[in-house]
C-alpha cells in the first residue's frame, strides 16, 4: 500500500519526512526606538536598559504588518534586553494583523549570542569616549542652527536623542570593525565577536534539515547594533552581482541602525541539499563556504 502524505506534505516528499522542500526566512533585527537613546547606563558599566518609545513600537508594528508570513508562521529569539522583547511583541501584532491565519509560537527564547557585544572593559571605555565625544558635537552643531532646542539631551524627543546618537556612532562602529589598527579592534578584535554570532547563523540555517518536509517558516532575532555586524563583515559573503568579498562595514552601507534588518533565507531542495541566500538593503550576497567554515572552526576552538 501506497503511504499517503501528511495533511501539507508534497507526495514527492514522503520517502524522508524531514529536512526537504524547507524554507526557513531568518530576519536579523535590531529593537526599535528608545525611550532613553544613551548607550550606557549611568556608571557606564553595561548597555542602557530602555524600553522602546511609544513610537517605536508603532513603527515596529507597521514593519511587521510589511512581512509576509511564511506557511507555517514565526517564532522569536531576543536578546537578555527587555527592548527585544518588546520590539518582538510589536512585530508580532503587526504580522498577526496582516497574517491572521499564521501561526507565532508564544515563547520567545533567550539567546546568548543576540546580547549586545560585550567586549573588554576598554573596548567599553573607548567606544563611549568616542561616541559621546561625537553626541556632544553634534547637540552643539544642532543647537546652534536652531535644529534642536538648548536643552540637555535626555530632555530632547525620542527622534531627536536616536537621530543623534545614531550618527555619533557610525564612525566608532565602522572604526572598530574596519580599521584592524584602531585601539578598539586591538582591545576587542571583531573577529572574536564575529566566531560567536556565526554559531548561532549557522544552528538557525542548518535547522532546515531537522524540520518537516514543506515547513516555510519565519525566524525574528531581536538583537543590538554590534552583534552582527563583525560577522557580515569578516569575509564571508560574497556580492552575488560583482562577487566581490565584504570585509568592512562601508561595503554594506553601515552598521544597522534602529529597526534595521538583514535576511538570511536557508533552504532546501528535494533531496535536502541545503543552500543560502542573505539580502542586505536590497542587496543579494551568498556565503563564501571556505572563509565560512573557517569561521565555525575558529568559534569552535574559541574559549570563552
């Protein structure tokens, strides 16, 4: 007797009922706006702990009612931040919305490798310094052509606070990662944060060999400005219209800035071989297999 299909299930799929036909959509995401734009907290120890503002959950909300929801629905992964909870919460509304028969799996998993890079305590030291030398500047700029009003800066709106802290920390994210001479890449080489994001990369692509045969799932991963970008930076994509390896920031147009995004779609075919395609701004790229493997083995070897 003829086994028949699972309820969803391709009759070509049958013979192995896992890991072929599988669509898995990884959207890489920073949390939306903050109440509070500082970086830090007060004594500079660790990340601020805002909330999203009432605007940035609006504005997550909108984004997710723009994603079309895969077969089979969503599932969230978030940093130890309240923010990425929250942002997920506010992606999830819109995507339910627009998607009412989608499924999202309630629980939202803490990941490790989605924290904010922690690095050393001077990669800390000097990553303030800079960027709040740059904030500085730029209140000052700002007030005096009448852009903002003279006021301190936690007393300016939520855009204003992001509009100027995402400009002052440009150029310290791109120094750290594209200048392998700065006192910040020696303090804490980005390499290093890079081997831990490409682990998880890696478990969240290679799980389209583990799901059901015809699974088209959507993956959110709620994470912080610092965390990705060493890894989309170190050599291991390739431009799929001139081929040409990424290795600095520049190439792909900065670090993410807030609600900022990056896909990586992993899929496979009907005998599971397994491929991969990452689109950043519109821009398509596909993974370089050796400098990627050498990646893994590196973070493999790694010791925290």
């Amino acid at each position: 007797m003829n086994k028949l299909p699972e309820f969803g299930q391709s009759p070509e799929l049958v013979e192995s009922k896992k890991g072929q036909g599988v669509t898995i959509h990884n959207y890489w995401i920073r949390h939306s706006q903050k109440v509070n734009a500082e970086v830090f907290n007060a004594d500079k120890t660790a990340i601020s702990n805002s909330s999203i503002s009432a605007g940035g959950a609006i504005r997550a909300q909108e984004r997710g009612k723009a994603t079309e929801a895969g077969l089979h629905g969503a599932k969230g992964y978030k940093s130890n931040s309240k923010r990425t909870q929250e942002t997920f919460d506010a992606l999830m509304a819109g995507y339910a919305e627009l998607n009412s028969g989608a499924p999202i799996r309630e629980g939202v998993r803490i990941k490790q490798e989605l924290f904010v890079a922690a690095g050393t305590p001077e990669f800390l030291a000097e990553y303030d310094q800079k960027s709040s030398a740059n904030k500085k500047r730029l209140l000052a700029e700002g007030v005096a052509s009448g852009k903002y009003p003279d006021v301190e800066f936690a007393k300016l709106t939520p855009d204003q606070q992001e509009e100027i802290t995402e400009e002052a920390e440009e150029p310290v994210v791109r120094e750290w990662i594209d200048n392998p001479d700065s006192k910040m890449a020696a303090s804490f080489p980005p390499r290093i944060q890079a081997t831990k994001f490409a682990k998880l990369f890696d478990r969240h692509s290679r799980l389209a060999k583990k799901l059901n045969n015809g699974s088209e799932v959507d993956l959110f991963h709620n994470t912080h400005k610092t965390v990705t970008e060493p890894f989309l930076a170190s050599g291991v994509l390739r431009r799929k219209s001139d081929n040409e390896r990424i290795t600095t920031l520049q190439q792909i147009g900065g670090s993410l800035r807030i609600l900022d995004q990056w896909e990586s779609t992993a899929k496979t075919d009907e005998q599971g071989n397994l491929s991969f395609l990452i689109t950043i701004r519109g821009e398509q790229y596909g993974l370089d297999n050796e400098a990627y493997q050498k990646l893994l083995t590196e973070g493999t070897n790694h010791v925290e």
